[in-house]
C-alpha cells in the first residue's frame, strides 16, 4: 500500500467517475454489508464547503474514505470508511489524522463513532459524549475533539 494517496475535494471538484466510486464504496459497507438501509445520500455531500477525502492508488477504485462538513459548533467528520480487503491497514487513522489537520485546531470537531471505532478517535484527542446510543441498529456515541484556542 506504498502507492496509496490521499485526495481531497469539494463536490464541485468531484469528476463523475470518482463520485460514483466513492459512494459505491460507502453504500457497499454501510448499506450492504452493516445492513443499514438509510438515506445515504442525505445532501450533505453537495454542501459547498464540504470537503471529501479519501485514499487510493493510481487508477484503482478508493480503499477508504470520510467527508468533513462544517456546521455552526464546529466541524464534523462523518461517513468514516474502509474497504473489507483494506482493514487494518491504518487507512482510517491516516484519513482522520488528515481531517484534523484540514480542519486545524481552532474548531471543535465532532462525530458519531460505531463503538468498536471509540479507539481510533480517543488517540486523536477525542472525549466520548453522554450515552451509547443505536443509530442504524448499531451501537454508536457521539464524541468531541474540543477546539484548542491559541493563547
């Protein structure tokens, strides 16, 4: 996985065949095989300041993927993803870590974790918020990476 790149977009940036490549990937992990059938495409994807990012090689379909959408509190890092054949690669930290860059240490950033995911986020400075709570029929909780304001 030495060729994998990082790429970031705007949806305006976005060529049809690299969005549709993005979503398959979403829809197939989240859709078909966590077994959630919701409205993935909820039309935050199109919001101009969302930025897209995600990981691959030279014409090879993307390995994982995640969006970051700005909201009045802060940023949020949503649609967390990785393909079954690339689990366990560190795609996931590598993805994060360049959100949190992107976004920069002045915002708070927030998200929704699947509870088996709590790890990779606590070792990015998140804290865990309220309750576990069922989203989709799985267990998630919400948590925070406070904004850190310059002195």
């Amino acid at each position: 996985m030495a060729d994998v790149k990082l790429h970031s977009a705007s949806f305006s940036q976005l060529d049809a065949a690299t969005l549709y490549a993005l979503l398959r990937l979403r829809v197939d992990v989240f859709v078909v095989e966590q077994r959630c059938p919701y409205p993935e495409l909820d039309g935050r994807d199109l919001e101009p300041a969302t930025e897209h990012l995600w990981l691959a090689s030279p014409g090879e379909p993307p390995l994982a993927y995640l969006r970051v959408l700005h909201d009045s509190d802060g940023a949020r890092i949503g649609r967390v993803v990785t393909s079954a054949r690339s689990r366990g690669a560190g795609l996931a930290g590598r993805l994060v870590d360049a959100a949190l860059t992107l976004v920069g240490p002045a915002r708070a950033v927030r998200l929704h974790s699947q509870i088996t995911a709590t790890g990779l986020y606590l070792r990015r400075g998140f804290t865990t918020e309220g309750s576990p709570f069922l989203e989709d029929g799985i267990p998630h909780i919400a948590m925070v990476r406070p904004a850190v304001l310059a002195p």
